[in-house]
C-alpha cells in the first residue's frame, strides 16, 4: 500500500523535470546568436514503476507509475553536415588564400598598363629600330640607353616584388602552422573536460559546440579527419596521422621549407586547406613566375650581349656586354653595362668598324631580336613573356573561379547545418507554452491532493461533535 502522500511525490517530480524543461528553453533562446550553438532538448522519461499491491489484489500484480525526470540535455547536431561542411571549408581555404596572394602578383606586374614589362620592352625595341634609321646620333643613343634602364628597373621590380611575395608565403606558413598547434592544443584540452563531464553519464552538449567551432577553424587551414570511438575518446587525423587523440596532441612545425610532424621529423601530408593553398603558391606558381621573369632576363641579356659584342661602337671599338645579368634572389637581376650608362657611344650599332658612324648594321640586328624564335624560350622574347602573363590570368581567373564556388558549396552546407541545430525563437516560445501548461498541471495536482487530504483529516469522523 503507498503512502498518501505519494501522489503529492510524483507531482513534484512533475514540477522538477517541467522546471527544468523551461530552462533548457531559456538557455535556447539566450544563445540564438551564439555562433556555433546547438539548441538543446531535455530528454524525459518515466521513473521506474512500482508494484502495487491492494486490498484485493496480490502484492506485484499492479505496476503504478511514479512520475517523470529528466534523463539528459542532448544536443540537435547533424554530425555528416558537419563532416561535408569541413571538407568542402577546407577546399575554401585553399583556394580563398591563392585568390588573394595572386591579386597581389598581378598588381605587381600590372599588365596591361603603360608601366609593366611588356610597354617598356615595346618602347625598347621602338628605341633600336631608331637608333637603326641614325646610328651615329647621341640624343637616340641615350633614349636607347633610358629604355634600357627603364627595362631593366621594371624586370627588377617584378622580381624583387615576386621574392617578397615568397618570404610572405613562408611567414604565413608559420602563422598558420601556430594557429594548427593553438587549436590542437585546446580541442585536446577540451577533450579532457568533456570525457571528464561524460563519464557521469551526461553530455556535456556545451562543450561539443566549443570543440565544433575549432574544429571548423581547423578545417580551413587543413584537410581534417574525425571520429569517436566506442569508448568516447576523440580523434582528429591529417593525412592520415594523428593530430589529436583524446586529451594528447601532437605539433607541427616549419623549417623554411616543409611542415613536419615535430616527434616525427617526418613530412605532414597536408591535402587542402590554407596551407595546402600556401605551399601550392610558394612551390609551384610564385615560384614558377619569378624563374619565368629571371629566364626572360638571362635570355634578353645573353642573346642581346651576343649581337652587341659582334659588333662596334662608335668609336671603332669592340661592343661589350651591354645588360649585365645577376641571379641573386633579391635585388637587381638585371642593369645595363655601368661604361655604356657612362658613355653611350659604347653603344656598338656598326658591323664594320671602318664605316663608323654611318653603318647601322648591327643596329638593326639588335633590333631584330624581337622577332628571333629563341630556342631556350621557345618562341620571341615578347610572346615568352606573354605565355608568363596569360599563365598568371588562367591561375587568377581559376582561384577566383574555385573562391566563388566553394563559397556557395560553403554557405549552402552551413545553411543545411543551421537547419538542424540551430535555434528556432517561433519553436521555442511553442515549447514554453507547452512546458509552463504541464508545470501549471502537476501545481494543481498537488493542489487537489491536498484538497483530498484535508477532507480526510478535517472532515472525515466529525458527525456527532
């Protein structure tokens, strides 16, 4: 037989679990813009039920109910959104990077404009074809001698520029190798905490949504893996290594040149993100540009040297190497001859050094040079350059291209994601009502509970007082 005030026990757990009900809905709402929250949902369930036993009835026969708790607080997540979401942020990072960093090449060499390489090459050559028309004239000479340093200070800029371009890659790639270590260390740290919360058997709901949003950090700097094992413990791999395994994690680090698993020493195979944008600029574009700019200018003053020291100046001497070619990584690649910028006489535009100043020969063969096919260039020094140029615009054009898809592939999947766990105010006051209407329920239950009590305790036996 139970206790008369049993109904008054089951009531209250009523209250208790309804109450709290109506707080998992009030952490809902106050956190409807907090950036990476999933809403919550508390999950209720019957008590265990008791054997009755009544006066008519063997003991076990009936099973009463006792009431309602609250089992847990779980979170609304869709764990393969978040898994696409990754992997396609990742492929966002890779290209968002290479989309802005080849902005920046293109301003350097600013074609087409009145300033870039190939203006001041065209200027050039417009200069030789008169100096080929008035060998022995000195203003033509120094407009011939202008254009040339103007051509060798505009290649000089682009490959100054171009190595800057570089050391700012290998700096970024240290940056983010640090935001990598940073993140791994607190989605560890986090680790810690939420198997150290779970293992009373609640689900720290909180703290997932703090490691998601790291991990969604991560995902754009590298190409990531997850998963939970049956035994709660978390790990996230790139390229197929760990990086984070429960409350340990491993660093990465940067020599200069590659990104290394630090305990290993061996190379981290990085696939997609901002690192992988990173590398991908430094090794095989950036690069590829500033060696296209140096072999354009090893060629221009090998093959123009050539037919300028076949030939004679104005004074019937010898030509000398009129562009001097230097293949430093910084500074000057390219200058003009410092006794031709002295005296532009030098400038060795006769064949034979007995019909000086009229003969114009060799003027003209210099002249010529822009439409010899150069072997080591594969066509004329003009169209090699073009080849550079109309490179750079298909890389731009396709990292722009790849930005832009990956964005909406990206907002597309977060909208998906937000479908799922975000918080929905309409959801959520509908929620309320419902909870506030059993809370006023199990409230009157202990009210007319104590309506039937005081009938038995007040009332009942009085007749006859």
């Amino acid at each position: 037989m139970y206790s008369s005030f049993f109904g008054i026990e089951i009531a209250k757990r009523a209250l208790f679990a309804q109450q709290r009900a109506q707080e998992n809905v009030s952490h809902n709402v106050a956190n409807a813009n907090t950036p990476g929250y999933s809403r919550q949902r508390p999950v209720m369930e019957a008590t265990y039920t008791k054997p009755w036993a009544g006066m008519y009835t063997a003991a076990g026969a009936v099973q009463a109910g006792t009431g309602v708790r609250v089992a847990d607080i779980v979170r609304i997540r869709d764990a393969f959104a978040d898994m696409q979401y990754r992997d396609e942020n990742s492929s966002l990072g890779q290209w968002s990077v290479q989309t802005d960093i080849l902005r920046q090449v293109e301003a350097v060499f600013n074609e087409p404009s009145d300033i870039g390489v190939s203006s001041v090459l065209t200027q050039f050559w417009q200069a030789l074809e008169e100096l080929s028309k008035n060998p022995e004239a000195i203003e033509i000479r120094e407009t011939v001698k202008e254009r040339a340093v103007t051509l060798a200070d505009t290649v000089n800029h682009v490959a100054t520029k171009l190595t800057e371009i570089l050391d700012d890659i290998n700096f970024r790639i240290s940056v983010k190798v640090d935001e990598v270590n940073t993140l791994a260390r607190q989605i560890a740290d986090l680790n810690a905490q939420i198997q150290q919360m779970e293992i009373t058997g609640i689900t720290a709901s909180d703290l997932r949504d703090k490691r998601d949003v790291l991990l969604d950090d991560l995902s754009k700097l590298v190409n990531i893996n997850t998963y939970e094992d049956e035994n709660g413990v978390f790990t996230v791999n790139v390229g197929g290594a760990i990086l984070v395994k429960g409350s340990d994690y491993e660093v990465m680090s940067f020599d200069g040149a590659d990104i290394k698993w630090q305990v290993y020493n061996t190379p981290v195979n990085i696939a997609k993100g901002e690192l992988k944008g990173l590398l991908e600029l430094r090794d095989q574009k950036v690069k590829t540009y500033l060696d296209s700019i140096k072999t354009f200018a090893q060629t221009l003053a090998g093959e123009f040297n050539k037919i300028h020291k076949s030939g004679y100046d104005l004074m019937g001497d010898p030509g000398e190497d009129f562009f001097i070619y230097n293949n430093s990584l910084s500074g000057s690649i390219l200058s003009v001859n410092q006794s031709i910028l002295n005296d532009v006489k030098k400038i060795a535009a006769a064949q034979d050094p007995d019909a000086v100043p009229g003969d114009n020969r060799n003027a003209l063969k210099l002249a010529d040079l822009k439409y010899m096919k150069l072997t080591t260039l594969g066509g004329t020094l003009d169209e090699y350059y073009g080849s550079l140029i109309a490179r750079l615009g298909i890389d731009s054009q396709q990292s722009i291209r790849m930005t832009e898809s990956q964005e909406f592939m990206v907002s597309q999947l977060d909208e998906q994601r937000k479908a799922v766990s975000s918080v929905s105010l309409d959801e959520e006051m509908s929620r309320m009502i419902m909870y506030q209407h059993a809370y006023n329920a199990a409230a009157r239950m202990i009210t007319a509970i104590d309506e039937m009590l005081d009938t038995i305790v007040s009332r009942m036996g009085i007749t006859g007082r």
